[in-house]
C-alpha cells in the first residue's frame, strides 16, 4: 500500500533519538506559531490584540511574570543594601542608629517605633483571627491569649527574670526585711520610673503591670544591676508611692532614742 504525504506536513517524530525529538518539537512549534500568525492568532488560537502578537491572556501573564521578577530583584537588592548598612554600623534606613546611656541598639528611634507598631499590628491580627499572637497556633487555653507551649515559656522567662533581680537585691524588702518572694517588687530609689523608661525604653509603652515588670527586669540585667534599684514589699513601695515616705521609716524617726543612766 502506497502512502501520500501532504508536502506541508510535518513528518512523524522519531522515537529512537532524543535530540531528534526535541528538534522536531521545537520545529512543530514554529510552525504552528507561523500559521496562527498568518490567521491573525496567538499561539494558543485565541485572537490576538491590537497591534500585539500575542492575545490579551498571554499579555497579562507576560505582565505579572515581569513584575514578579521585578519584586523578586528589588527584594534581593534592599536585604543587600540592609545587610551592608548593619555591617557598617548604621541604621536601615541609613541614619545613625539609637544611643542612650552608654547603650547601641541597631535601629535609629524611628525604626524601632515602625518595627513596635508592625509588631503590635501583626499581633493584633492573629489575636483577631483565634491565633496565638506569638506562634499563630490555634491551641488556645479557654480563657487565655497564648497557647500552652507560649503560656509556658512566658511564664519560665518571665519568673526566671525576676528572681534573678530579687536575688541580686538581697531577696528582703530594703524597708520592713520582707523575705516572702510573693510581697516583693522593684522600686526606683529616686522615684524616677517615668525617666527610666524615657531613657532605657523610649519605644515603649506598658500597658499592664506585668509587662512594665518585665521590661523593669530585663533592663536591669543588661545594665548590671545598678544602685538605682532597690526590693521593696508591695505595701512599703504603695506607702512610698502615695505619701512619699514608707511609715517604717516614720515610726523609726520618731522613736525617742534611751537617755543615758545618771549617777
């Protein structure tokens, strides 16, 4: 039986080579191309756009690959420009990072407030949708924020922090020589908290006791335990607080002193 090809059409691929194979490929295609072309179409066969050789669909795809390229490179090109500015000793964004007391933070003020307010919106968002603001975990505890594996590490860290300062402090209230760690607390000797935080924490801003402990804490290791600080009982720290003087120390200054024997 005699067969009759079209003189146009593509002969069989061959099977036996590969580089055959994708020679034929890559030809077919070209082809194609040319004949939808020559219709006024695309290579897919949709119709093509004005004054364009390719349809709108593919123009689209086209755009978006570009732009995520795009993206992709300046992404890559500011972590660069980030990493050498750390390197050099300056800020992200250029300018001169943070000093205060004797401290280097590798921030300037104004980018420690955009990375607090990021934080705190993300945080915000996981709260919002049922997550752990830490972990973005769903195994939350009724009645509690974090989930179990966060609750237990804040509470390690946190109490870990705290006796650590007691311990440095002598572990006694400084006024009655309270000793129980639970009626225990940090006072500033010179009644300056607001100034700390001014100085040490300019970013921050507590909102619960428990949050300004912790942060009183941690800025007291760094420092190395100044003079500064001093273990007060909560009832000698509110006296302290509200009049200005613990009424430990009043009853000690007016207590009249033994008058010495005659004869």
């Amino acid at each position: 039986m005699c067969i009759i090809r079209h003189p146009n059409r593509m002969p069989h691929m061959p099977h036996a080579d590969k580089r055959a194979r994708l020679e034929y490929q890559r030809e077919y295609k070209r082809k194609s191309r040319l004949k939808n072309l020559s219709e006024g179409k695309c290579h897919c066969g949709e119709m093509l756009a004005d004054w364009k050789t390719l349809c709108n669909r593919h123009l689209e795809n086209l755009r978006n690959r570009g732009a995520a390229k795009s993206q992709k490179y300046e992404k890559a090109r500011r972590d660069n420009l980030h990493r050498a500015r750390l390197n050099a000793g300056l800020c992200r964004c250029g300018s001169e990072p943070l000093h205060r007391h004797g401290k280097r933070y590798k921030f300037c003020l104004k980018c420690l407030e955009i990375r607090r307010v990021n934080c705190k919106n993300l945080r915000s968002r996981r709260v919002s949708a049922g997550m752990c603001p830490n972990c973005s975990s769903d195994d939350i505890p009724t009645g509690k924020t974090l989930c179990s594996s966060c609750l237990k590490k804040s509470t390690n860290h946190y109490h870990g922090r705290r006796d650590a300062v007691l311990n440095a402090y002598g572990n006694r209230c400084a006024c009655c020589g309270e000793s129980q760690a639970e009626f225990l607390t940090v006072d500033h000797v010179n009644n300056d908290g607001s100034k700390h935080r001014q100085n040490y924490r300019p970013w921050s801003k507590a909102k619960s006791r428990r949050e300004s402990g912790a942060s009183v804490y941690n800025d007291i290791i760094k420092l190395g335990f100044p003079p500064d600080f001093q273990i007060l009982c909560w009832n000698c720290n509110l006296a302290k607080a509200k009049h200005g003087q613990c009424p430990h120390q009043r009853m000690r200054c007016e207590t009249p002193t033994v008058a010495e024997g005659t004869g």
